[in-house]
C-alpha cells in the first residue's frame, strides 16, 4: 500500500511538473505576442500622428484658397465669408394657420359603465 501511494505521488508530481513547464511557456508566448501588441499599437500611433500632420498640412486656408483660385472656371468657388449668412430675423418662417374649429373631434372614448 506504501508503495502504491509512493507510486501515485511520483507520478502526481511528475504531472505537476509537466503541467508547470507547458504553463511557463504558454506564459512566455503570450508575454512575447503582448510585446509585439503594443510595438504594433506604437506603429500605428506614429503612423496617425503623420497622417494628422499631413491632413492638417493640406487643410491650410491659403492652400484651399489657392486651389480654389486656380480651379475657379471648373468649379465656381467662392470664398465663404459671414456675408453669406443670414441673422435669425431675417428668415421667413411660414405663420401656422390652423382655421376655426367647425366640427367636435373627439379626444378619448368616453363609455358610461353601466
């Protein structure tokens, strides 16, 4: 019985000690593909920062506006400027005419309970 029990427990070790060193592996690979994530993940940052500043660089008002200037037969443009707004007042709003109620309408259904 000693022996069988001794027998058990080397092997519930040795099973310990297989589980132990796939685990430390598996723990190593993942840490590794986490690292390579965030290397990734700093990449691609770096990559919007550039494309921000190349938007922002294209965006330029007097780059637009010489585009817009140079392309005026084919496209028309004009330079968007507060003229082109209205003030609140000046907008017509259309007068709500809902006419003299002639008929009775009925708004909720009103049965007497016997």
């Amino acid at each position: 019985m000693k022996n069988l029990f001794l027998g058990f427990l080397v092997v519930t070790v040795m099973g310990l000690a297989f589980w132990g060193y796939t685990q430390n592996y598996t723990t190593k690979n993942t840490l590794d593909e986490i690292s390579k994530l965030n290397k990734d993940i700093g990449l691609a940052h770096s990559r919007l920062r550039v494309l921000r500043a190349e938007w922002a660089y294209l965006n330029r008002p007097e780059r637009l506006l010489q585009l817009v200037n140079a392309n005026f037969d084919d496209l028309k443009l004009l330079q968007l400027t507060s003229d082109h707004f209205a003030r609140l007042e000046q907008i017509p709003y259309p007068e709500a005419d809902l006419g003299p109620i002639t008929e009775p309408v009925e708004v909720m259904n009103r049965e007497t309970s016997p």
